[in-house]
C-alpha cells in the first residue's frame, strides 16, 4: 500500500477534497482499479487547526507537531520527521501547511513532497496572491501544483487550472473562484504522482 501523509495548518480543505477523491475512485484498491494507495495521517502544525476533526472523522490518523514548542526551524523539521516517518509515506501532501520547510526536510522527501499554492506559477510565489494579481491587471489567476523544492515556490509543475479575473475582483472573491478549481487539480495531481511511483 502506497502511503499519503497530508501536512496541514487550518481547515483542511485542500486534505478533504484529497480524501473525498480516495474514497469516490477507491485509491486503495489494487491497480488497475485503483492506486493501491491510502491517506495514511493527517499532521497539522497548529492544535486547533479545524482540519484535524476532519481527518478524524473520515477515521484517519492525526498528529500535532506545535512549531512553536521547538526552538528552531530545524528542530522543528525533526520532530515533523519524526511523525511522518512512522506512517511510511511514498508521498508527502502539504494541503494548506504554512511553514516553509529546510533545505535537509526538503531533502529527505525529495521527488515524493508536492505542494498547491494560489497562483500561476512561477507568477507571484510567496503570500498575498490574489490582491498582487488583481493589482498588477492580470486578466487571469489560478492555481498550481508542484514538486516541492529547497526553493519557495519553485518546484516542477505537476498541474495548473487557470479562472478569469473578473471586473470588481476582489481578493476574497478572486481566492473562492481558485479555491473551486484547487479542490479539483490537486486530488488529480496526487493520483497521476502516486502512478510514477
């Protein structure tokens, strides 16, 4: 069985569509029906993030690894490490996890991490998004996943789905209308890498 570890700090939404996507294809069948794959755990570096209880509910194993119980970044990766490991991952997902990892984490997992980030890479990496996109006149936005490197942002792009940016835009409108196509390309993503491995 193939093992996904999805890593996550808020709701989860990104990891729900993920599960919901296993469940509807059966992942865990053998191929050529399904994956052979399952999602294994679900670890969030904040105890409150509500996409824990979800996790939980589909009857998925959970984790907390706080980062801010760990003194450095590096310790911190460790003890992420330390979590994951035990799962046996082919793959680590980050869903909405919002830390950037060490060049030596980036290492450990490298050619098996992706990542999903709210814009048309390699179009505005790093926060804000949707506001730089309205602001600098782009007439479309989107949504990319990628292989996660020791560069932010930078990784091989494993998929993209492009919407329109409408007159009036505003972040929070322009985000949902990406949000609707992430929910689609990342389960699709997660499945074609989960192929070549």
């Amino acid at each position: 069985m193939k093992n996904i570890v999805i890593l996550i700090s808020g709701a989860g939404s990104n990891m729900a569509a993920i599960v919901r996507a296993a469940e509807r294809e059966h992942w865990a069948d053998a191929p050529p029906r399904g994956l052979g794959a399952r999602v294994a755990a679900v670890i969030s570096n904040r105890p409150d993030a509500a996409g824990l209880a979800l996790a939980q509910a589909a009857g998925i194993a959970t984790a907390v690894v706080d980062h801010r119980a760990h003194p450095s970044r590096e310790a911190f990766d460790t003890a992420l490490a330390a979590a994951i490991e035990p799962h046996a991952p082919t793959l680590v997902v980050l869903a909405g996890f919002m830390r950037i990892l060490t060049p030596g984490f980036v290492a450990r997992y490298a050619g098996r991490m992706l990542n999903i980030h709210p814009s048309l890479l390699p179009a505005f990496p790093g926060l804000h998004t949707h506001q730089r996109a309205i602001d600098m006149g782009c007439r479309v936005a989107g949504a990319t996943v990628h292989h996660v490197t020791a560069e932010l942002d930078h990784g091989h792009i494993a998929a993209q789905a492009v919407v329109p940016v409408l007159p009036g835009d505003t972040a929070d409108a322009l985000a949902a209308r990406v949000r609707t196509q992430e929910y689609l390309i990342y389960p699709r993503a997660v499945a074609e890498t989960l192929r070549n491995l």
